[in-house]
C-alpha cells in the first residue's frame, strides 16, 4: 500500500467516504455513481398504446377469428374482457382515437373488478390530453391502487413512482414506502436494493439499518452484483446494520467483480495492495486494478498509476506511471490533482511547476477543493504564478464553498480589504466567516460575531452575536470570552449578569489577561453586582500591577500608603507601586511618590525632591498637592520672593479645590496676617488660580 503520496479516496481505502452511524443512504446510493436504481416508468400516452397493441398481437397469436363487431357486442353485454379490448382499440393512433371513449370502456371493466382495466385507466389519468378528455391524477391514483391490491406489479411501481415524485398530487413518501414494501415481495434485486436504502434514509419506512441491510444482502444472494457492491460497502464500517468485517467486504467485492463491476474490481485492488480484510498480495492488487483500468475505469487507472510510480509488485516506472495518470485524469478530478502534485515536486519523470499549475486548475475547475485552496493559494502568494489576488479570491469563495476553512478566513480578509484587485465585498466577507463559524473556527466566530453586533456586512442581530461569542468562550478564545465577559458586566444589550461577568474575567485572568485582573480588582473593590471581597480585590490589583497595569500600581500603591479596610500599610510595597505608576505619568502616583519622598515612607526622606512631584500633580489639580507646596514656600524651599504670598496662593487654591489640609494652613496663615495683607494675597491667589485653571484644560486635552 502506498504512503502519504497515494491518492486520496482512490488508491486508499478511505473509510470517510463510507456509511457511517447517522449517515444517510443516499450517500451510499452515490457511492455507485455508474449505476441507477430502476424506478417505475413515466406514465405517457405512448405507453398505453403500447399496451393496446400488445393485447392485439395477443388475440392475433391465438388464432382469434373474432371480429370487432363480436367485441363491441360482448362488451355492450357486460364482457370486461371485452371491453379492455375495445377501450385499447379507442387508445389507438388514427380517426378512431377517443381517450374519453377508452377510459369510458376501461371504467366498465375496473368497476367490474378486471385488474387490467383498472391499471390501464390509473395510467391513462396521468397521460396527455387531447384536448376533450381530462385527466384526473387522483382517480388515477384510486385506479391504480386498486391494481395494486389485487397484486398489479407495474401498478405498484407507477405508484411509488407517482407518489415520491408528485406527479399532480402532493408527494407522499410513506404511501410510496408501503408499495415498495409489496414490490419487494416479487425478489427482484433491484426492489430489493432500492427498499433497502429507504431503511437506511428512513424514507417512508421507519428507520432500520438492520433491516435494509439484510434486504441488500438478499439482492447480493440472487447474484446483482450491484446489491453485492453494496453490500461490501456495509461492511467495510461500523454502525450500519452489520458488524463491521473486511473479510467478508472482500468476499462480496469479489462476488461483484467476477461479474465485471469495475468499481469492485478497483476496491478489490486497494484492499490487496493495503492488506485490509486480505493478506496483502501486490499481484492480486494489480490483477484486478489492471481489469478496470484497461476498461476506462479512472480509479482504478489512478491506482495503477500509483503501483508503478512506487514500486508496488511492479519496477518502477515513471514512464507507464505518467501514461495511467494521464488516462485517469482525463475523467477523474481527483487524479487531476494527483498529477498536478506529483508534476510539482518531480516524482513521476521530471519536476515541472507550470504543468503541475495545469493539472491543479483542471482539479479546480472540477470542484476539487484541495486543488482549489492549492490555486488559491499560488495567487495569493504568487508561487509558481504572478500574484494575482483577484484569482486568488476567486479560488478562495471556491475552496470556501466545499468547507475548507482556510479558504473561508484568508477569502474573508480579502473580500474585507478589497485590494490588490479585489472588489470590496463586506457581505460576502461576513458570509464567509459565518461557513467558518458554523464549521468550527474559534476566531471566524469572534469576528462574525462582531459583525453581527454592529451590522456590518449582515443585518444587526446582537442576540446573535452574543450567541457567537459564547460558542467563541467555550472553545476558549481569548478576545471573544473579554468581550462576553464586558457585555455582561456592562449590561451592554443584554441583561446586566456582573456573577457571569467574573467567571468570564476570572478566566481570562487565569490566562493571563491583565486588564480583566485590573477589572477583577474593581469590581471586587466596588462589590459591583457581586459581593464586595477588598482583600481579593487587592489581590487582583496586585498581580495586574505586577504585570505592568499602571491603573492597578496606582491603586495598590495608594491602599498600601493608606491602609485601612482590612489592608495593613506597607512602605515598601507603597513606594514601588507608585513609582511604577508616576513613572508611566500617572498623576496619582506622582503625587504619592511626592507624599513618600516628604515622608521618608518606602524611601529615604527628601523634601526637596518631592517638590517636583507635587508641582506635577497640582498642574493636573490633585488638591492635597497645593497644601504640601505652600508649606515648601513657608519654609523657604522655594524660590519665590515673597514666600508668604506664594504659600498662601497654595493655601487657597487647595482650600477651593476642597483639600481640608489646605484650609487649616489657609486659616492658620490668615491670623498672622493684617486685613490689607489678607485682601492683597486674595487678589494674588485668584489670578494664580486662573492661571491653573488654564494648565488644567491644557492638560486634559493632552490626556483626552
């Protein structure tokens, strides 16, 4: 048996092409692609005709001298027999054709109970009109039935016929399933056969692989080497009405291959040269591949192809290799794309990049995905061809259309982008990450999702787009379950569900997502829907802050310089948090590292360097900033002139911008003051308050 260079569900036995638990028979009828079940015939005026002249050649044979006046007399006297023969003589071609006449005459007789006549007139309502006679395909069907019961075989037939495809009456599988029921009585093979998939579809009779297998197995018994093929199919799997086994697969594979069926043959060839249900016998394998091939069968010829190309109870040779690829490729899409890989990297005679393009772009062309995605994927890239990715796009909707997932996500983006000659299409964009979604792709249904919920390229449906989330959340996708986890705590078009929310955060924390850890901590901090926890809050804040969150530094810097609720102070840990926040500009850290530097908390004490600190934090209007400046310009750390004036400007601004500290040094420097004093610095304090008002919009533009 090959390797991985054999032919894909050719040279082998690929069981994903079989029945499997669940799987419909149709999908077995298609296996055998060369063959047609038969089904009743069309009911056409030709027809009866026919069955006119037939009775006539009857009565000629059988040396009848009687004359058609003798006829119409016995039948005006109550004769059915007579009077199917004188409904017949009306059905004839010529001046004497009356279909109202004949189906009168026939009417006589199927009321009279005559089995013939009641099939006839059945079939007569469902032929052509001439124009006064109309038929009737109910009384067509009640005529019909009425063969049928009284054992009419070909009734039975029209009436499967007439009742699975609707001809003028609504279709009707399980009256279909009961006649083919009775027709299968009579152990024609092909009755048999066609009973036995309904079993299997479920098709107007219940569901019963058992059952329609034995019915196969009944066609294989009587020698049609169709229901043989068949059969074999059954066993080559589980789960179908019969416990799997290859050895008795291979006994009816060549049952039907002694018959001549060439797809036996083939399969007959890859389970010797496989050694599946069969001691592995390359001679075998060639013996029966070689019948087939010599009679066109294109898979067996592909096969072939593959024993010289490997060496496989054969010397290798390319030659004769090449030569069955080519013949099998001339049917077989599947070969095409064979060839074209083997052209590609030069193992039959040469290696031939522009004859492998060929060979993949017939395959294409013949709906082989593979080779579809191949093509694409060249024009994309411009491998072996000009980058063409209007091509490219082209190949990729193909590829995408027979399920192939890349195709549908790298096709998406580029009908998304619209370049490179590519039309913009966003509608077909969201089509095609909704066939990825829909086949299992985690990230086609995040971003199918996101187009759901805005209305991009389909019409807004924001249930719809949650629902894609969640699938997206369960198969762990990182973005979707933030974004989930964000409408929840939100209550963003959905219900507000801060518990779902926290699982959802939790989650992606334990993945390491920073921002849902700084969300977690706030949340927490808050008891936001959830039951307030501020030591785990702190927690979460913590492991953000330690993966470089500066909204959390900030937070845990303060709680550890501040303490309380439960949080012991801890310098050390006060100090480092907030220096990684000042240093990424954030203001509540630059006015904390200015308090730590004043203090000597977590660092040595230096007044003079905090006073950067604080001048940064009152150009951003942190109150309690104002206070520790005005009393660096009491005690002459500052380079102001007129130290007083400078603190009390300080003084009263942090008491307008409510800082309590601020007020009591405002008060305090008040008393030592005399009125004019007192009014001169309030007229200096209110221009160095608007002069701060205008650096704090400065600074909330830049921010914003």
């Amino acid at each position: 048996m090959p390797d991985g260079s054999s032919i894909v569900a050719m040279m082998r036995f690929d069981h994903s092409l079989l029945l499997s638990q669940g799987a419909p028979m149709s999908r077995l009828r298609n296996l055998c692609s060369d063959r047609r079940l038969r089904v009743p015939r069309p009911i056409t005026r030709l027809s009866v005709v026919a069955l006119g002249f037939a009775l006539a050649s009857v009565l000629i044979a059988v040396g009848c001298a009687e004359t058609l006046d003798d006829v119409f007399v016995r039948a005006t006297n109550g004769d059915a027999e007579a009077q199917v023969v004188l409904g017949d003589r009306f059905l004839e071609p010529g001046e004497a054709r009356n279909l109202t006449v004949a189906a009168d005459w026939y009417e006589r007789a199927a009321i009279q109970g005559n089995q013939l006549a009641q099939f006839k007139l059945g079939q007569l309502h469902f032929a052509e009109s001439d124009g006064a006679f109309e038929p009737k395909p109910a009384t067509g069907v009640r005529w019909l039935s009425d063969a049928a019961e009284m054992g009419n075989e070909e009734a039975m037939r029209d009436l499967i016929a007439i009742h699975d495809e609707g001809r003028g009456i609504p279709k009707d599988p399980e009256i279909s399933g009961k006649w083919m029921v009775k027709v299968a009585e009579f152990e024609k093979p092909a009755d048999l056969v066609a009973l036995g998939i309904r079993y299997y579809e479920a098709n107007g009779v219940p569901l019963n692989r058992g059952r329609g297998a034995k019915l196969i197995a009944r066609a294989a018994e009587l020698g049609d080497a169709t229901a043989q093929l068949y059969l074999a199919r059954i066993y080559t799997t589980q789960g179908n009405g019969v416990v799997g086994n290859l050895e008795i697969a291979v006994r009816w594979f060549t049952e039907a291959a002694e018959q001549g069926d060439l797809e036996s043959q083939n399969y007959l060839g890859t389970l010797y040269a496989s050694g599946q249900g069969v001691e592995k016998d390359y001679e075998a394998a060639l013996l029966w591949l070689r019948q087939a091939a010599d009679k066109g069968y294109a898979k067996a010829q592909a096969n072939l192809a593959v024993m010289y190309s490997e060496g496989h109870g054969v010397e290798k040779d390319p030659v004769e290799a090449e030569r069955w690829f080519r013949a099998a490729a001339a049917n077989e899409p599947l070969a095409q794309l064979e060839l074209g890989k083997r052209y590609a990297r030069g193992s039959i005679v040469s290696e031939d990049q522009a004859e492998a393009m060929l060979w993949y772009l017939k395959a294409a062309e013949n709906d082989v995905a593979a080779a579809q995605l191949i093509v694409a994927r060249a024009f994309d890239q411009g491998d072996g061809v000009e980058t063409d990715l209007a091509q490219a796009a082209r190949w990729y909707a193909a590829a995408a259309k027979n399920g192939v997932i890349e195709a549908q996500l790298r096709g998406a983006e580029l009908f998304e982008i619209g370049a490179g000659g590519v039309e913009e299409d966003i509608k077909q964009t969201a089509g095609l990450y909704r066939l990825a979604a829909e086949a299992g792709d985690l990230d086609a249904m995040w971003k199918y999702g996101q187009m759901l919920e805005v209305g991009r390229g389909a019409p807004m449906n924001r249930s719809g787009a949650v629902e894609w989330y969640r699938k997206a959340t369960v198969g762990g996708h990182s973005q979707a379950r933030t974004h989930l986890a964000l409408i929840l705590d939100q209550g963003r078009f959905v219900r507000r569900n801060a518990e779902r929310a926290v699982v959802l955060y939790e989650e992606e924390a334990a993945a390491g997502n920073v921002s849902a850890m700084a969300r977690l901590g706030e949340l927490y901090w808050e008891g936001d829907g959830i039951p307030r926890d501020r030591k785990r809050a702190l927690e979460w804040h913590v492991r953000a802050a330690d993966q470089g969150n500066i909204t959390s530094a900030s937070f845990a810097g303060v709680r550890y310089f501040e303490g309380g609720y439960g949080i012991v102070k801890k310098s050390d840990l006060a100090f480092r948090y907030l220096s990684m926040a000042e240093k990424a500009d954030d203001i509540v850290g630059s006015y904390y590292v200015g308090q730590c530097l004043w203090k000597g908390i977590g660092v040595e004490q230096n007044r003079a360097k905090s006073i950067p600190y604080f001048k940064l934090a009152a150009d951003n209007g942190v109150p309690g900033s104002f206070r520790y400046l005005g009393i660096a310009a009491v005690v002459g750390m500052t380079k102001s002139k007129n130290k007083v004036s400078e603190a009390y400007s300080y003084f009263a601004i942090g008491d307008s911008l409510r800082d309590p500290g601020a007020r009591a040094e405002l008060q305090a420097l008040r008393k030592k003051l005399t009125r004019p004093d007192v009014e001169k610095f309030n007229a200096n304090a209110l221009k160095e308050y608007e002069r701060y008002e205008a650096i704090w919009a400065k600074n909330r533009n830049r921010r914003s």
